[in-house]
C-alpha cells in the first residue's frame, strides 16, 4: 500500500508539473520568433504559397521548395501540415541534417515514417512486427510525463536492402488506406553523402513509382538543392513542382512588426520598421531577430537610438560565427568579399578589378567563386554575385579592413 501512495503522488507530481508549464507556455506570448520555425500569430504572410502548398499535398504533388537561407520554408511546410484536416491524410516531417550516410538517412527515414503515421507507441510496435520482421528495435521513454519515446532501429546491409525501406511509408499507406506526405529537411545532404548519385537513383527509382506517398523536399543550401534538382543528367530532374520562396513584401513585414509591438505595449513607426527589414534586406529571421533587438532596447516609443542599438546587438549576436567564417579564408576570398562589399557584383575578370582587389588571374577568380558559394558565403543572380548573409555584409564592413 506503501508504494501504491508514492507511486499516485509522483504521478501527481509530474501531472502537476506539465499542467503548470502548458499553463505559463500558454499564457507567454513571442513578441518575434527567430532561430526556430514560426507558427502562429509569428507566421507572416505566405497566403498564396500556403494555398499552392496545401493544395499540392492534398492532391500528392511532390513538391521541391528552393529558396535563399532563413527565408522560412520549414516554417511554411509545418503550417501547411497543421492545417491538412483530411482524414485519408497523414504528413510526415523530418530532418536529416546530421546524416551523414546513406544508412544514416534510411534509420532515420523509417523512425520517423513509423513514429509520425502511427498513433501511439503499440501501433509502432506492431508496424515495426509487420514491415520490418528482421528488426528487434530498442525504445526508451523518459521518465517525464507527456514525454516523447524514441528507439533504435539499427538498420544494416545485412538486414535490409535500401528499397526495402524506402517502399516503408508505401506499404504502410496502402494498409491504413491513406496517403502519406513525407516532408524532407536539408534534403541537400543526400547530395553529400559517399556515392551520392547511387543513392539518388536508389531514391528517385522507388519513390516514383509509389502511389500511396508523395514528398516534400528542401533544403537551405539552394545552390546544392538547385544542381539535384534542375541538372536535366541528375535523377531528381523534375521529380515533382518546383516552388519558388520569395522574400515576403516589406509592406507585410511593417504592419506585422507594428502590430507585434503594439501588443507588447510598445510602438513603432512605420519608418523604423521599414527600416529593420531593409537592413537585413528582408531576410525573415533576420527580420523577427532584429526587430525583437530594437524591441529589447525600447521603453515606450522607439527612437533612433534604440534601432541602432538593436543593431548592434544583431551583430554582436552573430559576430563569434563570422569570426569563425573568415577564419579559415585565404587572402583571395578575403579580397573578393571586400569587392563585393565595395559594390562591385560583375567583370572580376577585367584587368581594372584583378589589380585593384588583388584577385590574381581570371581562372583563380572562378576558384574563389566556387569555393566561397560552397562555404555558403556568396550566392550568384544571373551574372550577379553578391554575398548571401546580410548581416555578415554589415560586420564585414565594420570589422574588416
């Protein structure tokens, strides 16, 4: 009897303790959200894409999102997969961004395919019992209340063969009667992996043929999205619609800052909001991170002063991750982003600009072009480069000579 009362009062406990932080989670409202995905009142805009969105995965379009870095296309995704209310619907999300392996995507694949279209933690058990017989997987809960489980496959060559787990959500489609949308994250990283080009034509060879399951794919490396994607010798080539991400009108952007500071008690003028997003030249988590820096700085109205200090708290913010970026650049890159920098976008190769910037001859300048893409420091517009982080551009000024 002893242990029946403390067993009912950790119980209690842990369920008093969850009700309590639902509670305050409930009622702490973000003024700005960045760093995350966004949801909710701190989701901006996106109306027509939502619809084209929502509408491709109701229908089992795939679907391949490019767009810049931080622009918001996991955020959009997540918010489209809030608002499929069929029945024959289910989504799956995951991210791969730590897989390394072609073996670490396929654990990671069928763990989340098992988790997310099942519902509850019996129903895995016996998916796992029906489609992959040769596994005994290892599941741990923690001890908190409400707590997610996970477990371990462990997936081999040994003991399963690719397209055996690629055709998982297929086959588990079919037995539920739905389809399924799987939602892939830094999908880019498949292009990185040993014998890439083996394991998209192992990808691209099953996933077509499935009728019950259709995919989203992105990624944040768009010049690695776009070469799997639209390189007519890739396997991706016009695997599904490809949707565009633009950055989201700055007339948007200022009656939503407005409005975020007007609930925090606070305000802004239109000039200085306008003002936040052509600093980060409209980048949408540059845009809530700032915006919640100058938010930070004012008492009542915001002034001139607090914009700037908010500024400089953006960059302080980045700076330990740019000093790290630069690190490792030899004196070529260092000399080609301060061209950029100075403006100059075109004609690296003309004889004015190799003296000036000290670029060395033409052929080097393509070398510093495809190594400085690669590290994700500089992104091309037709003829145009020009550097892709707005916020390294402002310390770069400041802090480089």
């Amino acid at each position: 009897m002893v242990h029946k009362i403390v067993v009912h009062k950790l119980v209690y406990q842990y369920f008093f303790v969850y009700i309590c932080t639902q509670i305050k989670e409930a009622t702490m409202e973000k003024a700005f959200v960045y760093g995350m995905s966004v949801e909710g009142e701190n989701f901006t805009d996106r109306v027509k894409e939502t619809k084209r969105l929502k509408m491709d995965f109701e229908n089992g379009i795939n679907v391949i999102l490019v767009s810049p870095r931080r622009i918001g296309k996991s955020s959009i995704v997540r918010k489209v997969m809030k608002e499929i209310t069929h029945p024959k619907i289910k989504t799956v999300f995951m991210d791969i961004y730590d897989c390394k392996s072609e073996y670490d995507f396929y654990n990671r694949f069928a763990s989340e395919v098992l988790k997310q279209t099942a519902t509850k933690s019996e129903q895995v058990i016996e998916n796992i019992k029906k489609f992959l017989v040769r596994l005994t997987p290892k599941i741990a809960f923690t001890p908190e209340p409400m707590s997610e489980y996970s477990f371990s496959l462990g997936i081999t060559p040994q003991n399963y063969k690719p397209e055996e787990i690629l055709q998982l959500p297929e086959l588990i489609g079919k037995a539920q009667d739905v389809h399924i949308v799987v939602c892939i994250d830094e999908f880019q990283q498949v292009g990185e992996m040993p014998d890439s080009l083996t394991i998209q034509k192992r990808l691209r060879g099953v996933w077509q043929h499935q009728r019950n399951v259709s995919y989203c794919l992105f990624g944040s490396k768009k010049h690695l999205m776009t070469k799997l994607f639209q390189h007519r010798k890739m396997p991706f080539f016009q695997f599904g619609e490809m949707m565009y991400l633009d950055k989201i009108p700055t007339t948007d952007w200022v009656t939503f800052i407005c409005s975020r500071f007007e609930s925090q008690g606070k305000q802004i003028s239109e000039d200085l909001a306008q003002r936040i997003c052509e600093t980060v030249e409209g980048n949408s988590s540059y845009v809530q991170q700032l915006a919640w820096n100058v938010l930070a700085e004012t008492e009542k109205t915001t002034t001139e002063e607090d914009f700037n200090r908010g500024v400089d708290a953006l960059l302080a913010q980045c700076s330990a991750l740019f000093e790290e970026q630069v690190k490792g650049l030899t004196g070529y890159q260092m000399n080609f982003l301060r061209a950029l920098n100075d403006g100059v976008t075109s004609d690296f190769g003309s004889k004015a600009i190799l003296e000036n910037y000290n670029l060395g001859s033409k052929s080097n300048v393509s070398r510093i072009k495809t190594a400085l893409q690669d590290k994700e420091m500089i992104d091309f517009d037709n003829d145009k480069v020009y550097i892709e982080d707005p916020v390294f551009k402002i310390w770069f000024k400041r802090n480089v000579k």
